[in-house]
C-alpha cells in the first residue's frame, strides 16, 4: 500500500525537536518559525509537557466520556482562567474543523436557524459544515455545496448591515477568525467585530470568534477576537491547544444551554488529550507567553517594516505575513533549503510566521538576518 498522494512535501525528515528548533536525520538544525501549521506554541518538546503527557500515559491514556473524566472539569477551570472567560463552558472535540463543525451545529441548535454567514478568503476546516463555510471552491466537494452559508466582504460594515437589514431573522451564525491565517493574515478591524456583536444580537444570531489559528495567545491575547473588546457566544479552538497533541474544543456563553446528546464525540476530551492541553496552559501561564509573544512579535514586526523590499508587513503577536514581491519569488524557498529556517506560505505570494510563542528575540534575528542576506544576493545577482 501507498499513502494517498494529497501533501506536496519538502524532502526532511525531522527526528529531533527542541524549542523553536528541529534537526533532521543528518543531524541538520533549522529554526522552526511555522510550527507545524501554528501548532507549536510552548515550545517543540517542553519538558513539563513531557512529564505531563508521561505521567498520565503511566496511568490511563484514554476512556470515553461514559465515565468521569475529572481532567475535564480541571481543564475548563484552567482554561477559563488564563483566557478571562470563567463563567464559559466547554466542549472538547478533536480538530479545529471538528470544532467548528460543532460550533456551527450548536448555533443553529440553539436558534432553530440555518443561514451561516462567512466572509471572503475564510478558512474554517475541512468537514461538512466547516468546508461549506470555507472560501475555498477547490476543497468543497459537490456533497459539502450548500444554499445555508454566504460569503461576504470581509471588513466590509455595510454589505454586513445590508445582509442583515435583508435577512437577519435567518442567520444563525456569522464566523469569523480574528486574523484569517490560511486567508493570508488579515486582520478582522476592530469596528467590524464589534459590528458583528451589535448585530447578532439585534438579531438574536450567534456570533462564532473562530480562534483555531488566531487564538490561545498567538496574538498577544488569549484570543485575537479580545483586541476589540467583545465577546463571541461561541469561541472554537485547536491548533496550540495541545502543542501537537490532538485536542480541540468550543468555549460556550452560558445563556446557549446543554441537553444530553446534542453533541459528542469518542475521543474528544480523553485523559491524555486533558494533560496535553492543561501542560499547555500552564507553561503559558508560568512562562507568561501571552506578553512573550506580544513583545517578540512587535519587535519582529517592527524590524520586517524597516525592509523596504518586504510589502504589507502585518500581524498581531507571533501571527505575521508578509507579501513578497517578484524579484523575491524564491525568498522562501532559499529561507528553508540555504538558510534552514521553515516558514509558512498563503497563495499567491504571501510569507506566515506562526512560530511557538516562546520565540526568543535571538530567534527572531536569526530571521531578520537571513532575510537581509537574501534581499544582499539579490541585488548582487540584479547588478551582476
């Protein structure tokens, strides 16, 4: 058998992670400033994630939520401290589109409505739900295509108010990342998120803060979505929830109510997910990584806005993009295969940086001056 053929794939294989770094099978070392789709947020390999993760593995890995599963209840506790959102309630699942799968599903529970609103270049996931409401035509099979979600401009008040004006006793949810990441690192204004919360709520539709990638302090804040001090009925989470391991959930305002069976999952909240996600926010917490990656971020944003090759440098925190122009079209590239250092990428010509929090401003040099060396050889190879 063969694997399916689906990830273009650089040829590395890595065997050994520390920090911000890895090393391949060579013993080659290379800064991670991607992190595996931001994944990585306290750090490849932190120790008291280690010992969390073997603890637990040494007692029980997994049991369905047949049983009591006390990790949960600690979890929400920790978790509604360090994010601010103490009297939310919590659901975990598995995946950042699983979430929103459920975040979807229980707005429209909740209201009785099916029209979704999402905006242009939003990216939610690849499930049913999550996919329909992604604005991505190459991904949504034929099955997935549905009349239930439309796609607005994004940061665009009037096209909202008017889809309101128009519709509002039919929308269910509107979903909205803080900073779209796949999109491109653009930012939600402020004035739109507070937009969309005045109108959920003339409306009586759930206002869904997607936090997969912008969120659990990759923008200085706990979630992106806080810059514009509202809050979401619903927030979803996953990515750096588990710092690799697979973990997911949904935060819940406490006036949307439970009953049993509205949702579920098998895996979702098992015993060695709860201490991944609990390692986590502690090391956020004790490391104070929320400030870490506000400081680093905007040093390395403020030094990526002094070059004057690099256009529409943009971003909160360590959630960074950049447009490169065409005489840097392998800046990239050469960043990963001459200068070791792995960053991520969004159509056509767009750099992301989602690095783990714990970034160092060593680190963020590394960078800055494997950029400068790049843009120095390509003025040498233009004057040759």
């Amino acid at each position: 058998m063969k694997l399916f053929d689906v990830y273009p794939i650089n040829e590395i294989t890595i065997t050994k992670a520390k920090g911000s770094y890895v090393w391949d099978e060579n013993g080659e070392q290379y800064l991670d400033l991607y992190g595996g789709h931001a994944v990585i947020s306290i750090g490849h390999t932190h120790p008291h994630y280690v010992q969390r993760l073997t603890e637990q593995l040494n007692k029980v890995a997994f049991y369905s939520n047949s049983i009591k599963i006390p990790l949960q209840q600690e979890l929400a506790e920790k978790l509604g401290k360090v994010s601010g959102k103490e009297e939310y309630q919590l659901f975990l699942c598995n995946s950042g589109a699983e979430a929103n799968e459920n975040a979807l599903k229980l707005a429209s529970f909740f209201n009785g409505r099916k029209k979704i609103i999402a905006f242009s270049k939003a990216f939610h996931g690849r499930t049913s739900l999550a996919v329909a409401a992604t604005d991505n035509p190459n991904i949504v099979a034929p099955v997935n295509q549905t009349d239930n979600v439309v796609f607005l401009p994004f940061n665009d008040e009037p096209a909202l108010e008017k889809y309101f004006s128009e519709h509002g006793k039919e929308v269910s949810s509107v979903i909205i990342e803080g900073i779209q990441g796949v999109g491109g690192i653009h930012m939600a204004s402020e004035s739109f998120l507070q937009k969309i919360r005045a109108l959920c709520d003339e409306y009586g539709a759930v206002f869904i803060a997607d936090s997969i990638q912008c969120g659990y302090g990759r923008s200085g804040k706990f979630f992106s979505h806080d810059y514009a001090n509202v809050n979401a009925d619903i927030y979803s989470m996953a990515k750096g929830m588990g710092n690799g391991f697979p973990v997911a959930g949904i935060m819940i305002a406490p006036h949307i109510q439970s009953k049993h069976f509205m949702l579920g999952t098998t895996f979702g909240g098992n015993h060695l997910a709860c201490a991944a996600a609990l390692a986590v926010l502690e090391v956020i917490e004790t490391e104070n990584l929320l400030q870490n990656a506000s400081s680093v971020g905007d040093y390395l944003i403020k030094h990526l806005k002094e070059i004057p090759e690099l256009q529409n440098v943009r971003g909160k925190g360590l959630m960074i993009g950049f447009d490169v122009p065409a005489e840097l079209k392998d800046l990239r590239k050469n960043l990963l295969w001459k200068h070791k250092i792995f960053t991520g990428e969004a159509k056509p010509s767009v750099i992301r940086l989602l690095p783990s929090l714990a970034l160092r401003k060593k680190d963020a040099d590394e960078f800055l001056e494997a950029i400068q060396e790049e843009i120095h050889a390509g003025r040498l190879t233009v004057d040759a």
